[in-house]
C-alpha cells in the first residue's frame, strides 16, 4: 500500500486530470508508478520524457537488450513491482515465458548471447557495486565484444534510470496493478 497521498484518476482536476488522461490514450492504462507521483503532476511529465529517451531513442541497444537491462537493475534491487513490468515488456520481444522465468531466476541460464551476459553483468555490477566502477575491466570487456562508448553510455543510463524508479517504488509503497501490469501498449 502507498506510503503517501496518492490522488486516483477519478479525484484529479486540471493539469493531472489532463496528463493522466494523456498517459492513458498513450499507453492504454495508468501505471501506479506514474500515480505515485499524482502530488507534482509535472514530474509525472518529466519522467516519462526521461523514460521514453532513455528507453526509445535510437541507440545500438536494442530495444529487447534495454528492457533486459531494466530486469536485471530491478531483480539486483529487489524490485517486484519494476521485475514484473519489464519482463512483461521485454517478452514482448522474447515472446518466450520460460526464457523470461530463467533470467528471473540466474540469467546465466537464460541462452543468452555473449553480449547480453555482459549487459547483464554490467547491470548488475553498476546498480549492486557502483562504487566498484572505477573498476574498468566490466567496460574493458564490453568494449571487447564491440559495443561502442556511445552504447555503454546507453547502458548506463538505462541501469541509472531504473535505480532511481526502482528507489522511488521501494521508498513509497507502489504496489503492482490489480490486473498485474497487463494492458500497456509496448
């Protein structure tokens, strides 16, 4: 249950009332971590402005490596709420549940390409050990396997956004939807 006021669609007026009606022509539904935010309704805006760069944009990440990402950041957090999500939108490229339950559980069993392992790793490594990135032999290796500086800056972005999404879950109590985070439009 949420740790602080939340204001539901029914109860907005003026410029929430506006950017939830928004949200949901977009994206088919309302997520509770949009609503959590319902008491300064323009950083509602401005997080998925920064969601939507960070995880659309063009990029040599996939749009699949990017969500994979955001599950590995979420399971090192121990981010229910986020894991659900984004497994359900990584799946919709994997199309593959027990692919999906495998990273869940121990990525290195999820027939991963050497790429992603190392996505993973980074991932995982960044959001657990970050005071462990001067460390270079993460990135080293990424470099090896021909990712780009500009793709490694992707990566990090992707694991820093989901820290802080994962934190702001965590802290206020946001709980996963009634219908378990189906319906949005991927």
């Amino acid at each position: 249950m949420s740790r602080i006021k939340i204001i539901q669609p029914k109860e907005a007026t003026g410029r929430l009332k506006e950017i939830y009606a928004d949200i949901t022509q977009k994206r088919g539904q309302l997520a509770e971590v949009h609503k959590i935010q319902s008491l300064r309704p323009e950083s509602i805006v401005k997080h998925i402005d920064l969601y939507m760069e960070i995880m659309f944009s063009k990029s040599e990440l996939s749009r699949a490596e990017r969500e994979m990402m955001a599950v590995i950041t979420s399971i090192s957090n121990k981010c229910f709420y986020c894991q659900i999500h984004h497994s359900q939108a990584l799946n919709n490229y994997w199309k593959d549940d027990g692919r999906i339950i495998k990273l869940r559980k121990n990525y290195f069993e999820a027939q991963l390409n050497e790429r992603e392992t190392l996505l993973c790793l980074f991932a995982e490594n960044l959001t657990l050990n970050p005071g462990n990135s001067k460390e270079p032999k993460i990135i080293d290796n990424l470099k090896k396997a021909g990712i780009s500086d500009a793709a490694i800056l992707d990566a990090t972005l992707v694991v820093a956004y989901f820290n802080f999404v994962n934190r702001m879950v965590l802290a206020l109590g946001v709980e996963l939807e009634e219908d378990g985070g189906l319906g949005y439009k991927y």
